[in-house]
C-alpha cells in the first residue's frame, strides 16, 4: 500500500464513500424507529379515549323514519312516535322515562345506547336540579360515569329499560368537579360532537 492510497483511506470523503451503505442504512433503521414510536404514541392515547368515543356512537341519536310514522322529540327531549293518517295527524307519545323517588328509570328507543339513556337520566336530574357550574365537558364526564355504574349489563335493545339511581347521579356530578383543567381541555374534543351539548 503506497502512501497515497494510506493518506486517500484516511480522508473523510473516502471513509463517507467506503461507509455510504451503512450510513444510510442506520438513517433507514433510525426513520422507521422513529415512525413506530410515533404510531405506539398514537395508539396509547387511542386506548386512553376509547370509553370516552363510546359516548360518541351517535347512531340513533338523529330521528330515524319508521314505516308508520318518525321519531321526534318534544321540548323535554323525550322521544314520541308520530304517526299520520291519510286523513289528519295523529301523535302518539310513549313515554321511555320514568322517575321514582330514588331513581330515573330510561327506556330505550331504537338506535339508543346506555350512553343516551344516561345522558337523558342527566337531563331530567338536571331539570330539577340546576347546576349552572356545570359544562358540556363535565356532562360527557357525567354521562360516561353512570354509564359505567349502571346496574344493567349487556346490550341495551329497543324497550329495555336502565335505572340510574339520583345518588349515582349526585356521585357523578360531584366527581366530575373535580376533574382539572387538563382533563376538562381533553373532554372538549367529546363534548363539542354531543348535538345535546352545543
């Protein structure tokens, strides 16, 4: 090895040349750790909101048509079955709350989940019990609560009907203040698609 190839070895252009594949192979493997970390990143707050996306099934919440007549809500919120006639309008309501003096008592109607019948558990407790402190994200917070504390288990059909006790009620409101402002901030992206809320 003459002494021109020893000095041309030791340059740093030619130890760039000589080492490119490796170079650019741990750019590669550092692109692709990097783009994983980003993904399982993702993917933990995915997990963290995946009850709090449940409150969002909004299936049903829209009036849905029947072949005798359509879903409608009065200025309480409860839902009523119109049906019409050739001849002149007929409505029917149906009554889906019932309240005792422990518990509100929800039926549901087509498309409705525990999360709707606890949000409208809230809206009655509410009516008679006004909290002006509350906010559509303490709400989301409240409705998740007693739909995680509800006696009934399994799947809710048309008819079935969840008791939601005005104790547990109480306990929801009660831990919902004191969430901080942190947890509050991460509810909005919750709150603002609840149409009941805005």
């Amino acid at each position: 090895m003459n002494e021109h190839d020893h000095e041309e070895t030791h340059s740093a252009g030619a130890w760039i040349q000589e080492n490119l594949r490796i170079i650019v192979s741990v750019f590669i493997v550092a692109a692709i750790a990097l783009g994983i970390y980003s993904y399982s990143q993702r993917a933990e707050i995915a997990n963290e909101n995946e009850d709090i996306a449940q409150l969002l099934d909004t299936k049903g919440e829209e009036a849905s048509a029947t072949d005798d007549g359509a879903m409608t809500e009065d200025t309480n919120g409860d839902k009523m079955m119109a049906t019409t006639d050739k001849k002149d309008s007929v409505i029917i309501t149906e009554e889906l709350s019932q309240e005792t003096d422990t518990a509100f008592i929800e039926k549901a109607a087509k498309g409705d989940g525990t999360t709707h019948l606890a949000r409208r558990a809230l809206a009655h407790y509410l009516e008679k019990n006004t909290d002006s402190s509350l906010t559509s994200e303490h709400k989301v917070y409240i409705e998740d609560y007693l739909r995680k504390h509800a006696a009934h288990k399994g799947s809710v059909n048309p008819g079935t009907s969840v008791e939601f006790s005005k104790a547990s009620i109480k306990e929801a409101i009660a831990s919902s203040k004191n969430l901080n402002q942190y947890q509050l901030n991460h509810l909005k992206q919750f709150s603002h698609k609840v149409s009941a809320y805005r």
